[in-house]
C-alpha cells in the first residue's frame, strides 16, 4: 500500500535531500498554520502525555485527537488524505512508576487505541526503566526488545481485527532525549554510538522474528538516536556534524533514516545538515508554541499601547495567575530564585506554557485581545516596534496587518525552516 513516508524515505535513500518534520503538538494554531503548506503531506504527532485513552493533559483520547485534527482539516480546506497521523513516545512512559505487568498492559491499549483512531506512523519507546525494574542497574537492551515488540504485536493484532492491510510503519531506539526539552542546563549531550545502534536493531530484529513478527519488521523505517541537539530553559546545543559523522555513515548502510527529537531552536542550516545526514524526520514542538506565544506576547503590549487598562484583556497577567494556580506541568521544570523562575514561567525555551492556553480564564483573555485588535490594522510604528520581522512582509503585501494573520505567519517563520530543510515548498516564503 503507498504510503507517504516510504515515499520521503526512497527518495532520500535515492539522495533527493528529502526529509518529513514531525509536528507534535495540538495547539490549534500551530496546526492552522502547518495546513497553509504547499502540496506536500502534514505529519502530525500526539506524545503518550498528551493523548491517550485516559484523555491525556489536552483530555483527548487517540480518536477524540484524529476528529480534532480532521475538523481542522476541514476548517481550513487542507486535503484529508495528506494528513498523516502519528504517535510519539507510545509506550509506558506515563505509567513508569507503576509494575511492569500493569505499565505494559495500559501501553498496549494505548497503541491500539491509536491504531484503531487511524494513526499509521507509530514511535514506540519502551526505554525506561517501570515500577519494578531494579533501581540501581541498567534497563537491559534485550528486555526493552520484547517490551517493544509486545506494543508491535498489539498494533499489528489491532491493525487486523480492522479488516485492511496493515499500512503501520514503526519508529524504535532507545537513545530518546527528553520529550520537551532538557530540565538542566547541559553545555553538552552524548552522541549515540554507531556499535549501540547496531547493537540494538540486531537484538531489536531478533526478537521481532521470535515472535513472528517479520512483516512488522520491514515496515521498521526509522531510529531514534542522539544526534547531539538538545535544548533547555535558556540554552540551545547546536549540531555538530562532525560529531554524528560514524551515525551518518552507518545510516548508509542500512534501510532506515534517523529521527531526530528536540530539534527546535536549531538554525536553519542546521536543520539542513541534519537531513543531509540521513536524519530525515525533524520532531518539533515547543519552538511552535514559543513563537506563538511570543506573538501574543507582542500584541498584547500592542494592546497595552492603544487601549485604557479597565478595557484591555491582561493576558499576560491571566496565563501567569493560571500557572501559579495549577503548576503541575512546570514546577518540576524551573529551578532558581523566586525571580529566575517567575522569568522562566513566561520565557523559557521549554515553553511549558503550552499547557496553559486552553484553561477558559486564559482562553477569555485571549479571545478579548482578538476582539480588541480585531481586523484594523496594526499601526506600523508598533508593528516595527514589536514585530520587525513582519513589517517588511506586510508593507510589500505578502500578508495582511491584523493580528491573527501576524499569529499564523509567526509560527509559520518556525516551520519555514523545518520545509526548507526537507525540501518542502511551501505556499510563500
């Protein structure tokens, strides 16, 4: 069966440069604007945290995320069928502090509940050590082997009991950084190591042919390795080609491609040179909702500048309170003074405010500052003020001056250089 990611892999196995980013996240805007692309297929990702089948931080379950992205789909005229739905994580990340037994048995409803919601690229990660594993040595690659081909053998049965031929296509390897991004300052990471890889696709492949698994085996399409890019609170590990230079010409030998996770912030160079190194399929996230929450940033000062305080929407303020008031999803995160940590809740790489937006206080304030800007367009002294790489585009025409279009082209400058780095067109640049 044709499937869109065999197509990118054989034609960067034929040296096209070609390459997929992966957008994981569930941000309504962020996907607004990846459906503005050109003609190419839109992959898009929900992580184990985010959506599973106990609803997950967004409250979604797998099918309750595919309707999501399929009703934006067809909001904004982008063709069904060059959606991609993906799985990121899927394994028992959520559920490592409960017993093996009971953590794998949720993984495995997990990864058929994605299946049956029409998810095809399926990432499973089953590197972590579970509830009764022992504390103090090393998740062995064998055992994360037969976790892993447990989560296959769920996909593929549910895959089965769907009455069509199996078009799932796996992601594997255990050198998986943070989903999110590093909790501590790192000045550098380790590059996984070619005899590693080999290493685990020998055991990998083994125990999939144990359990008959054969023709999963060879829809495997892509490893998950630490090319040596990682990002924090205030800090960015630029790649280093030289460093991962035994990873690309093991990639070579072999008929996978690399997936590479915490790319965000990378230059655009850097994302090319990535691919060009056989790490075709770019995770992002957090780089998306930073820019659009620098974006709103940025209007709600424009709104500061034009309206009395009792009218406007102090967003700002709103999403601050709304963090304080629930800080689950970033106390565990920020570190320092009373003041580095009130910096980091607004400002940070890490961008835990994501989870924020969709608490109705803040999704109130946010709704008031469309209002009050609305369609009139930005004054161009404030425009240049906050908004200097936009003013040139919006003078020339390229796109309007109001403030959702400014929202959209924002996150678009992000995900410009994700398709340039794939060899993607996108609509405008």
């Amino acid at each position: 069966m044709s499937n869109p990611l065999d197509e990118m892999i054989f034609a960067h196995k034929r040296g096209e440069g070609r390459g997929m980013p992966s957008i994981c996240s569930a941000h309504p805007w962020v996907l607004k604007a990846a459906m503005q692309w050109g003609d190419s297929p839109l992959l898009i990702e929900s992580t184990c945290n985010q959506v599973n089948q106990f609803g997950g931080y967004t409250g979604m379950t797998p099918q309750d995320f595919a309707a999501y992205v399929h009703r934006l789909a067809d909001e904004h005229s982008f063709p069904f069928e060059r959606l991609i739905l993906g799985g990121d994580h899927l394994g028992p990340s959520v559920w490592r502090k409960e017993p093996a037994e009971i953590a794998m048995q949720k993984s495995r409803q997990l990864v058929q509940a994605c299946v049956k919601a029409g998810y095809i690229k399926i990432h499973l990660d089953a590197s972590m050590k579970l509830g009764d594993d022992h504390p103090s040595h090393p998740l062995e690659v064998e055992l994360a082997a037969r976790r892993t081909t447990q989560l296959v053998k769920a996909a593929e049965s549910a895959c089965s009991d769907s009455g069509v031929d199996c078009n799932l296509r796996y992601v594997i390897g255990s050198e998986v950084p943070p989903p999110g991004g590093a909790i501590e300052h790192e000045d550098a990471v380790s590059v996984t190591e070619v005899e590693d890889v080999r290493h685990m696709l020998e055991v990998t492949r083994d125990t999939f042919y144990v359990e008959h698994l054969e023709s999963a085996w060879e829809r495997v399409i892509a490893l998950v390795v630490q090319p040596g890019v990682e990002f924090g609170d205030d800090f960015v590990l630029d790649y280093q080609p030289e460093a991962a230079r035994r990873l690309k010409r093991y990639a070579e030998t072999t008929p996978f491609v690399y997936e590479a996770h915490s790319t965000d912030y990378q230059l655009r160079e850097n994302l090319s040179r990535l691919v060009g190194d056989h790490f075709a399929i770019l995770k992002v996230g957090p780089a998306l909702t930073f820019a659009f929450r620098e974006a709103v940033f940025a209007l709600s000062m424009i709104e500061n500048e034009l309206l009395p305080s009792a009218a406007r929407s102090h967003l700002v303020e709103r999403l601050d309170e709304a963090m304080l008031r629930e800080p689950a999803y970033w106390v565990n995160h920020y570190r320092g003074t009373e003041q580095a940590v009130a910096f980091a809740r607004k400002y940070s790489l890490s961008d835990r405010i994501r989870y924020y937006w969709a608490q109705p206080e803040v999704q109130r304030a946010f709704t008031l500052l469309l209002k009050n800007l609305g369609d009139r367009p930005i004054p161009l002294p404030l425009l240049s003020q906050y908004f200097p790489r936009h003013y040139l585009p919006v003078r020339e025409g390229r796109f309007a001056n109001s403030a959702e279009a400014i929202l959209t082209e924002s996150v678009s400058l992000v995900l410009r250089d994700y398709m340039h780095a794939c060899g993607l067109n996108p609509k405008s640049s």
